[in-house]
C-alpha cells in the first residue's frame, strides 16, 4: 500500500503519554499520514473526534480521568452514526480478561501492543482502508 492511500486517512491519537504520543505520531507520518489529531485523555479525545471526524482512532486503555474503555463506550454511544461506527484500535499492553471482554463488546477494532513497531502500524492503516470505500 503506498503512502498515497496512507495520506488519505485522518487518524487520531488519544495517550495520556507525551512521549508515546509522538512515536506513534512519528510512524503515522512515516507511513504517510498526514492528517493526524492528538488528545492525552478520552473525555478530550472525544471532544477533539467530533470536529476532527477519523478514519481511524488509536488509543491508550489505561489513562486518566477518562479511560479508553470509557471514550469507547462514548463513541459507541454517539447518536451520530459515523462517530459512533469509527475503528478504535486500542494501544495496551493489557490483556486482562476483564478488559479483552470489555473491549469485544464495544466493538474494538483491535490491539496494538506497545512498543508499537512499523509494520504492525501499517496493517492497521491498510485495513481501515480498505473498510472504507470511499479512500479506495
């Protein structure tokens, strides 16, 4: 998949981690993604999703004072249909039982497991591409 199609995509960062927020930023551009947002919190996460409108959503389980199971059961809740159908891929190194479940049932899109590599990035952008025709 060429940067082209990765240049097409907005993506959104929520981590409450400044540092791992930029790397993850760093692989997005480096993939070729140009319109990217960031929040350090879901409540803000949510608030920045609504102007912004992604494609795509990675964001941290463990942060404060809104996790990301809680800016997912948010999004999920939107009364507007295109936020509340936006792929949330969750950035963790968690996987408890309880959370796993949690995040099945919110529709998680995915996990990515920190430290985040490159390729693995990648394929995240590449199915997110091809579930949304209008980037094809």
């Amino acid at each position: 998949m060429s940067s082209f199609m990765y240049g097409r995509l907005r993506v959104m960062v929520v981590e409450d981690e400044p540092y791992t927020r930029r790397v993850i930023k760093g692989l997005l551009r480096q993939s070729g993604v140009r319109d990217i947002a960031e929040a350090e919190d879901g409540g803000k996460g949510f608030l920045e999703m609504l102007g912004f409108r992604p494609h795509l959503v990675f964001c941290d389980i463990h942060m404060a004072p809104v996790d990301g199971i809680e800016f997912l059961r948010i999004v999920r809740g939107s009364d507007n249909k295109a936020i509340a159908n936006t792929r949330v891929i969750f950035l963790t190194a968690d996987a408890q039982r309880d959370t796993v479940l949690a995040a099945k049932d919110l529709r998680v899109a995915g996990y990515l497991v920190k430290p985040v590599s490159l390729a693995r990035l990648q394929a995240k952008l590449h199915e997110t591409i091809l579930l949304n025709p209008e980037l094809n």
